[in-house]
C-alpha cells in the first residue's frame, strides 16, 4: 500500500510505526514510542514524500523542484514502479493507494493511472485493488459549501441566519458575486460565529490555528484549503502552549531540524536549508478542480474504496463528502448503520455499488486517525481483510 503524504502534512504519521512522546520541549531530542495503532501491523506500507520538495526529497535540477497536481501523480507512479522493480517480491502482493486530507485531490489520480498502466500492459505490474481517502477534499463545490450547512447542523449559527444565507446565496458560499450585498453580510454573520472555532475539530480549543472563516473561503480554493487548519509552526520560536494538540508540530519542526535525526535517515548533505513542516513551495499550479470523475472511472472498473470522515471536522465537512457521494448516483447496497469498537459505536457506515465504502469516525476531526486512532486502525483491519465494518 502507498501512502503519499502532501507540502510536510505529516498527515501519515498517524498511521505511522512510531510517534512522537508529547512531552514539554527541554532542549532535548524530542523522542519517538511505538504507536499501539500503526497500520503497519497489518499491512506493508510505502510512505512516499511526494511532490519533489515534501519532506527531505529533492530535485537534482531546477526544473524538477516545481511541481504542479498533475506532475505529482505522475511521479508518484515512475516512482511506484522503479520502486517494485528494486524490490520484485512485493510484486503481485494486493495494493492500494491512500491518504487524506489534500491528498484526495491526488490519489484517486495516481489510482487512475496505475489503472490505465495495468490496460497498457506497462511494466512491473501492479495489482492495483483499491484506494481509501480519510476526511478528503474532492471539489469545492461539495467541500467548501458544506461548510455553513454543518456550522448549522452544530448549532454554530442560528436558522435565522442559516436561512437567510441559503436564500441571498442561493446555497453557493464559494463563487460568491461580489455584488451580492445580502450574501456578503450573511457569510460576515457566520463567520462573526465561526472564526474563534477550531475548524480542525469543532470541540477542542483554537490553538495557532485558523477558523472556520466561511467569508474568505472561495478565494484559492487549492490553497486555501491546505491553509485552513493546523498552521504551520514554520518557526520554531512560534511555540504553542504545551497541551494543545499542535504542540506535535512544534516537536516535529525540532526532530526534523536535528542532525541525529538526519543520519538515522540517510538525509543527504546539502539537498536543503531548513527542514519545515509544511513547504509551501513545491508545488505551483494546481489543475485538477475536482477527483469526481476518477472515482467513477475507478468504480466502474471495480477498484474498492474506502473512504472515511470524522464527523467533528470543520474543515471537510462529512456532509460535503456524502454530497459528492450521492452525486455519483452509486447504488445503495447496505444503508446507513453502526459500526463498532469494543461494543461502542465508533461511527456509521453505507456500503455502495462496486464494493464503494463511506463510513464515518465518531469524534474524529481533520483527519480521523489523529483524534481516534484505535477506531480508525480497526477500521482499516477489517476493510484491508474484506470484512464487515
């Protein structure tokens, strides 16, 4: 299974052997501990820093050190395939591709292609079986509209205000026309009660982190989505208290900076100046709008898919993903049901056409795994061995 990970995301650390002991910052190396709900312990997991520029990857030349959505996938692919001819036992195993957060702008991309290379014949084979997305943008259309729809269904914004926003702008929050006056003042309104929330999950408290400011959220939807929860810590003088969930990244920003650190991984010299947990730069145009047509293309050719939202996540709204869902038009195989955890309902779950799984995290945020990461493991162990949720 690949896992590419997006601009220093780190996303794939919940899913990770290891994870950071969140400790106050002494001076020290921050440590690492096994993490009890690694992934790894039930499948092999490639945990691919894409595009050029992610983590400690690098170009060799200047041309190679811009990338673009669609020059991101398409390396991921020669990479995936140089990658199998090194280690040919691997080749036959089942594969799937995965990620969340932006990555559901990529992976279905990267699935795509891999299909149309399997039609081709192209070389090693790869047996492709399927993709899962956690808490993944797909189009704005769906995603960023949700957003005042759910900050209604939480009791953000009142049914006055809720109603006369779905009148003045006829249901559309992003491509708002600037002369739209009512419109303008209801999204002022929401976002006067959104904007000291943290987007990232509705209940915790804001640390340096953006709200849901639903009056800004049409302009740069590429862009701003990935600025919209978790601000980077790009200096490390920007500590947030200890005790807020950020304080991961802060830990990260250190380890990854330490030159242990850069030996046990094999960094090589000189290929970068200051490691930084999210590097904005790497890629510069972005083409793909929306992944709706790949995940058609990819059910009807029978690939399975999971993919799962924390239904406390501001940021992608599950009701954007069952939207975008239900434009698809799959048929409904089993309805809307619990699924469970040591006899506790860690979500609800819908089985669709050509083996296509929604299921939702109960108290899980921007993305699931982080805030409920023994939920989530069981999850994917039963999903990866074709079992019932």
């Amino acid at each position: 299974m690949a896992a590419p990970s997006h601009e220093q995301n780190l996303s794939m650390i919940n899913y990770c052997p290891l994870h950071f002991n969140i400790v106050e910052y002494n001076g020290s190396l921050p440590t690492l501990r096994l993490h009890p709900h690694s992934w790894t312990k039930v499948a092999s997991i490639i945990f691919l820093d894409a595009p050029v520029g992610t983590g400690f990857s690098y170009s060799r030349c200047l041309q190679g050190s811009k990338s673009s959505d669609i020059k991101y996938a398409k390396h991921s692919y020669e990479f995936l395939r140089k990658w199998l001819l090194s280690h040919p036992k691997f080749i036959g195993n089942p594969f799937y591709v995965a990620g969340d957060s932006y990555s559901g702008m990529i992976v279905p991309v990267i699935a795509h292609k891999i299909s149309a290379g399997i039609e081709l014949d192209h070389k090693p084979p790869i047996d492709l079986k399927g993709y899962i997305l956690g808490n993944p943008f797909t189009d704005a259309k769906f995603d960023v509209n949700s957003r005042v729809p759910f900050a209604h269904r939480v009791a953000f914004i009142s049914d006055e205000l809720y109603k006369s926003a779905k009148t003045n702008c006829k249901g559309e929050y992003v491509e708002v026309d600037s002369r739209n006056v009512q419109c303008a003042k209801d999204l002022n309104g929401i976002s006067e009660c959104t904007d000291k929330l943290n987007s990232a999950h509705i209940l915790e408290p804001l640390c340096p982190s953006g709200g849901i400011n639903v009056s800004k959220m049409g302009a740069g939807y590429h862009r701003s989505m990935l600025e919209k929860y978790n601000d980077p810590l790009l200096s490390m003088a920007n500590s947030p208290k200890f005790g807020c969930r950020n304080y991961n990244n802060y830990l990260c920003n250190i380890w990854g900076n330490d030159i242990n650190a850069h030996k046990a991984l094999h960094v090589r010299k000189g290929t970068f100046t200051e490691w930084v947990r999210r590097n904005r730069s790497v890629v510069d145009k972005y083409y793909v709008k929306s992944t709706l047509s790949y995940h058609l293309h990819l059910n009807n050719r029978g690939y399975r898919a999971l993919i799962y939202s924390g239904d406390h996540d501001g940021v992608v709204p599950y009701l954007g993903t069952l939207s975008w869902i239900k434009a698809l038009n799959f048929n409904v195989i089993d309805d809307r049901r619990p699924w469970l955890v040591d006899d506790q309902v860690a979500g609800y779950s819908t089985e669709y056409s050509n083996n296509f799984t929604f299921a939702t995290v109960k108290g899980g945020g921007h993305t699931a795994p982080e805030y409920q990461p023994k939920e989530c493991f069981a999850m994917f162990k039963r999903w990866i061995s074709h079992e019932t949720l």
